[in-house]
C-alpha cells in the first residue's frame, strides 16, 4: 500500500514534467509491487475464510456487523484492485501515459480503500459501536455509518497507513541507498532517496503524532485495563511515569531494571503533569490481557522503532535539504540497514492492538475464549497451523528470491551516460 | 454470486486443468497463461465477494460451514495459494527449471479445485450431520461405500467432482479455443468435444443419483413446476456447445457453456431451497429464514450490494474488453 503511494507520486511527476526517468522509475517499482501483490492476494483470502473456520461462534455471533465491512472490502475494493492491476501491470502500452496513470491511481484507492474497510473490522471489534443485542445473543447492527465512521477506525486507519507509507518510503530509500553505495545506477539511486526520504520523513512524523498520540488517548479512554499492561503500569498513581526500559515482573507486580521519565504517562494520555492514571491493581485479574510481558515488548518495539525512524528520516530530509545526503555514507548505510525495521515495528504494531485487547475478542461484548469453533478440534487446528507455517516459510523465501532479483536487474538503463546524468549544472 | 464465480474462474481453473494436454510448446503454454493473465484474479475475487456477502447476510450459515466444512476449506485455501503464485510468478525467470515446475502447480492446482469446488456442492446437496446447536463436523472420508456412512469425500461427493471437473475442463477448453489460434485453438476445440460426452453422460447420472437421495429436490420441482426451465436452460446450454463446436462459432460455444453452468447452479439452488445447508436429519437443517442476519443489516447490505455489483459489472466489461480477441505473446503481455 506504501509503494502503491509512491509509484503513484512517481508517476505525476512523469506526467507533469515529461521525465521519462520518472516512468522508468515507476515501472521498476511496478515490477516489486506486482510481486508483493501476488503474495499480497494469496495470503490474504485465508484471513476472510479463517473466521469462519476457526472463530465460528465468533462470526455467528457478529458476523451481521463485521461481514458487512469484510463483504464491503470483497465488493468494492477487491474488484477495483484487480481490475486495474492487469490493467497496470501489463497494459502501458495500450492505455498511453494518462490511461496508465489512472490505471496505477486506481489500484492505489482500490488497495486503500481495501485497508479501510480490514481496520473498520478491526477497531468494531476493539470499540463496538452502532448495535444492539438480539433475541439469541447474536449482534445485530443498527447503524451503518457508526459501523464504517467509528471514531477508533478513522484513527487507527490513519496510524497503519502510515505505517504502510512508511514500509515503502524505507524500502525506496534503502534501494536508492544501495543504488550509490555499490557504485550502480546512482541517478535513480538519488530519485529513490529524495522520494523516500521526503515522504518518510513526512509520515514518521504524523505516526508519532496526531495518529500515535490520538491511539494512545483513545486506549486510554476506553481500554485502560491494555494501557496500563502496555505501559507496565502495575500501580494506579498521580503523575505516572513513562516507562522507557524494563522487563514487566508479573508476579511481583512490578518492573526489574526500569528506567522511567517521570510523570510522562500522566501527561501523554491526560495532558496534565500529575493526572490520575490507572493501573492493573484497579482492576479483576480475569480482565487483564493475558500475555503482559509480550504485549509490553510488542508496543515497546513498536515505539522505539518509530523513534529511529523519526530521527532517520528527519535528519536525511535534513541532509538533503543541505546537499550532503549522497555524499553522507554513513547516513545511506544506517538507511539501508534499517530495511526490516519497519516490518518489524508493523508487526508489533498489531501484536499490540490484538494482544491489548484480549481477554476479549469483542470489547465488552466477548471474551476469546468464547469465540471459537466448537467442533473444531486442537489436532485439527495444528495440522492447518503447521501446514500454513510451512506453505507461508516458502512463499516467504519466494518472494524474498524474486524482489532481491528485481533489484539486482535494476531499472531500464538511462539514455544518456552516467557521468553526465550525475552533472549537477543538468537538471534533475 | 458463486454462480458467477463458477462461469468466470472456471474457465481459468479449466485452462489449468487442461493446460498439458493442449499446450504442448513453451510458446502454447505462454498463450494459455497470458488468455487467463490479465482477468484471473478479478474473477477469483467472486468467490471472496460471494463469502464476504455470505458472512453478512448468514452469518449462522457461515459460521456452520466453514468450521464443520474444516479441512477441506483449509485445503482449498492451500490450493488457491498455490494456484495464484503459479500464475503470477512463472514468467517471471526463463528458466528450463523455474517453468515447468510452476506450469506444474498451475495444473495441478486447477485440477484438484475443481474436484473440490464438485465436491463441495455435492456434500451441501446431499446434506451434512447438522445438530441442535448449529454446528457439524464431518470426517473428511469414511469409507466410499454405498450406504449412510458419509464423508466430504465419498462415493457420491467425488462423483460430483469428477462430473464437475470434466465440465469445467470443457468450459476452459472453449475459453481456450476462442481465445487461442493455431494447434492450441484446434487441441482445444478437440477437448472441449470429447469432455462434452462426458458432461452428458454424469449428468444425467448425477441428476438421477441426487433426486433420489435429496427429496427436497422433487418436491420443490412438483410444487414450482416453473422451476424446470433451470434445467432446461442448462440442458439448452450442453446441446448449445455440441451445435456450435461443430459450426466453430467458438464465442457462442463457450457462451452456452456458460449457459449450462448457469442453469445447473441455479437448479441446485431452487432443489434445495429454503435450505441453504440440509441436514441429515431435516428438523436441523438450516434455511434462508433461520440462518439470516437482522433486517436493518440485510436491507442497508442489499442498498451497497447493488451499487457494488453495478460498478463491478462496468469494470469487468472494461477489462475483458481491453483484453479481447486473441492472445498474442510479447514482451508486454503477461506472458
């Protein structure tokens, strides 16, 4: 979805200023994106079918509400998507330079939109809104804008858009990075880090704040039980601290080792230096999330992830700003090493959100526990658990194979010769 | 909605199920690759759009199928998976090795989904072990005899399978006819025509086998007699391709093949109703009325649903249309 923004981006400013490098560069990137969707499609349509097959009382149960944005995603974004693919992909020729940029912006909103409705899902079930209860337990909807406009979605959408922006914006970055430091191709090496850097930088910021920030407030508000297990907060206080480090002691109802900003949780989730806070002592222990230690190192990586990425990103923007980046071969190396770093803090992103909300698997409404298919059994569920690991361990070494391929083939060959194309007196 | 499914990937699980035995250089193999390229993940988004409505619209009906349907579902999956990346990967090296191995996965993949897609249906006509909670869980085979023991796998589910491969290897070989030229075009059509016989044979036995174990069948039949002209229709459609294979009209033989499906689903669908998912024992069974979701969900759905459905019928237009008439291999096309 990151990439699908910035070949998007990179496909205007082609359009605008008559660049064919520019759609050169786009079609480069169409190739990964065409690889990545692939895999993207193949491993998504088990996630519409596991809530049938493993979680039936669950859809039984909601599936009047939440079938409803997943049937949506199918209708709408799927088709959208895949229309304009083939289309993409494999029709420039055919469709000249306007027609092809309609082509990839449609593919863009199809692949957006399909996030909307997939986080709408998710933050029905982290926020319940716009129901009723029926006569046999089951949940009825009664409002389809306060389905599709929950508050929570707007802001958690923002948040793991964001974080898809960023993916690609490190991705472009680290290619671009790896373009000049082996001495190859270095003016798309310098396109892919301008582009990278300047929308990266642009996003790890609005991540952090409004939609981090607006993420936090929101759990605050209506699931203190998770901010407070995030937060290693074991102890209700007034001006709580922040912890930075700490392995959480749950036993012992305390963090080892902890290194703290005092006050900074009180200011970050009320605004006031000494506001109360809630900890886990506050509430029943059967209303705690049952794996604390992960889902603190899960919401620790993610934020300590998306620090690194503000700094990264900021001072390359800075970097460039001063006409020192592609000289700067400290700043490409830490650019291209970080290149797993954004999978990994999206990761613990939803680690966070999913382990945070448990024990529940509807907020309020139903606990995990009870949200499961009754007839099918554990030996079941690891013959397809085991089978998908493994099927998914290859797909993965595929697509590994194919995108680092891609890179090393690299972009059509520019018409005019390397040294000149580096000329600062030519325009870029 | 599966109706549709089954028309439009058919045809591609078909060109898979047949892709060896009518394509016999690399350059035939790229043709039945790049006839399918561009429109094979819109039409397997029918089967996701069809489950996304089925979730909101029955939900209980999900729920029950879905996990009492476990195994088979997840093998499904592993098969699409596979079926995908086959696809879309096997261009993408020029390699002795990297192709044949995914022109392999491409068959075989195609071929045992259309197995299972039969398969499927089959067990849903025939009924499944529902009890008074809503649920099922069958065994994936017992032991293929004649008698009560069944299975999702049994003598009459992989009869259907068959049945359904052999009709999809004929659909896809029509896709294949039209859209191909040269030895591929005539191989095609040379399938297609020997499939034909075999469609005609199974379903009549087919036909025969489900009346007599699937009483809803004849009663809906006898009390809507207006019912018939779905399987009129379908019957219509199977003497259609004959004619028209032979006048090598080859848009019109695949439209009647299209015909035949059209009117066979829909036959099942009106021999079962109300059920949507018979049970053994038919106080359980679950039907349109107690398997639906609250009226507000299901009028609001039915509002985007048709809009949803409008924009996808311009779209798919659009694509097919840009990609009509017959393939050509280059360098720009999905081959």
């Amino acid at each position: 979805m990151g990439l699908g923004l910035l070949i998007v981006i990179l496909k205007s400013i082609a359009l605008r200023t008559g660049d064919e490098h520019f759609s050169r560069a786009a079609r480069f990137w169409a190739k990964i994106f065409g690889i990545n969707f692939a895999i993207g499609v193949v491993t998504g349509i088990p996630m519409e079918f596991q809530f049938g097959t493993n979680w039936a009382e669950f859809s039984k149960a909601a599936g009047g509400v939440i079938g409803q944005t997943l049937a949506m995603e199918g209708v709408f974004s799927f088709f959208l998507e895949s229309t304009f693919l083939g289309l993409f992909l494999y029709g420039e020729k055919k469709l000249g330079r306007v027609g092809h940029w309609w082509a990839a912006f449609l593919v863009f909103v199809g692949s957006w939109l399909s996030g909307y409705f997939i986080v709408a899902t998710d933050a029905w079930m982290q926020h319940p809104v716009g129901y009723q209860l029926g006569a046999h337990h089951e949940i009825e909807l009664t409002s389809f804008w306060g389905l599709l406009l929950n508050k929570w979605a707007l802001w958690q959408y923002a948040h793991t858009m964001l974080g898809a922006v960023q993916t690609g914006c490190f991705v472009m970055a680290a290619v671009g990075a790896f373009y000049i430091l082996s001495h190859r191709d270095p003016f798309y090496g310098r396109t892919f880090l301008k582009i990278g850097v300047l929308v990266g930088a642009l996003a790890a910021l609005l991540q952090l704040s409004p939609s981090g920030d607006m993420q936090g407030k929101m759990i605050t508000q209506y699931q203190p039980t998770t901010l407070a297990a995030m937060e290693g907060l074991f102890e209700s206080q007034d001006g709580a601290p922040l912890a930075i480090l700490g392995q959480p002691n749950v036993a012992k109802r305390t963090l080892d080792n902890p290194l703290v900003v005092p006050n900074m949780l009180s200011f970050l989730t009320y605004k006031k230096w000494t506001a109360h806070v809630q900890g886990l002592n506050d509430f029943p222990e059967d209303q705690w999330p049952d794996k604390i230690e992960l889902l603190y190192f899960s919401y620790h990586v993610m934020v300590g992830l998306g620090t690194m990425f503000i700094a990264i990103m900021v001072l390359s923007a800075f970097l460039l700003w001063r006409k020192k980046l592609f000289e700067a071969r400290w700043m490409l190396w830490v650019i291209m090493l970080s290149v797993p770093l954004p999978y990994i803090a999206n990761t613990a992103g939803w680690l966070t959100a999913e382990l945070g909300r448990q024990p529940w698997l509807i907020y309020g409404l139903m606990r995990t526990a009870h949200g499961f298919s009754p007839r099918v059994n554990a030996g079941n569920a690891w013959f397809t658990l085991i089978g998908f690991m493994g099927l998914y361990t290859v797909l993965a070494i595929l697509w590994l194979f194919l995108v680092y391929r891609e890179i090393e083939i690299g972009p059509e060959p520019e018409a005019r010769p390397a040294a000149e194309a580096l000329d600062p007196s030519v325009a870029a | 909605m599966v109706a549709l499914y089954v028309l439009l990937d058919g045809f591609d699980l078909g060109a898979g199920a047949v892709h060896f035995l009518v394509a016999r250089t690399e350059e035939e193999r790229r043709q039945v690759i790049a006839s399918i390229g561009p429109v094979w993940d819109g039409n397997e988004v029918w089967l996701l759009a069809a489950g996304g409505t089925l979730y909101f619209a029955f939900p209980a009906l999900y729920a029950s199928s879905f996990s009492g349907f476990y195994l088979p579902l997840m093998m499904v999956l592993w098969l699409l998976i596979l079926r995908g990346t086959s696809i879309e990967f096997r261009n993408h090296i020029k390699s002795p090795i990297w192709i044949p191995f995914w022109d392999f996965f491409f068959s075989i993949s195609s071929l045992l989904l259309a197995i299972f897609f039969g398969a499927a249906l089959a067990n849903v006509v025939r009924g499944v072990p529902l009890d008074q909670s809503g649920y099922f869980f069958e065994p994936l085979w017992t032991n293929f005899r004649l008698g009560d023991q069944i299975g999702i796998l049994d003598w009459y589910t992989i009869l259907v399978g068959v049945q359904a491969l052999l009709v999809l290897m004929m659909h896809g070989s029509l896709w294949l006819q039209w859209k191909t030229n040269g030895a591929l075009n005539q191989r095609a059509a040379r399938l297609a025509g020997w499939c034909w016989w075999g469609v005609l044979v199974l379903t009549a036995l087919v036909t025969a086998i489900t009346f007599s174990i699937q009483p809803q069948a004849s009663l809906n039949f006898k009390t809507w007699p207006l019912g018939y002209i779905l399987p009129v229709i379908a019957i219509a459609g199977l003497a259609g391709v004959q004619i028209e294979l032979r006048r090598k009209n080859e848009r019109d033989a695949f439209l009647s093949s299209c015909a035949y499906l059209l009117g066979m689903l829909t036959s099942v669908v009106f021999g079962v109703y109300p059920m949507v998912l018979p049970a053994r024992n038919p106080i359980y069974s679950l039907t349109v009325h107690n398997a639906k979701a609250g009226d507000y969900g299901l009028k609001v759905g039915l509002a985007w649903w048709l809009i949803g459905m409008a924009l996808a019928a311009f779209y798919f237009t659009h694509v097919y249309r840009s990609f009509a008439g017959k393939v050509s291999v280059d360098s720009t096309s999905h081959g």
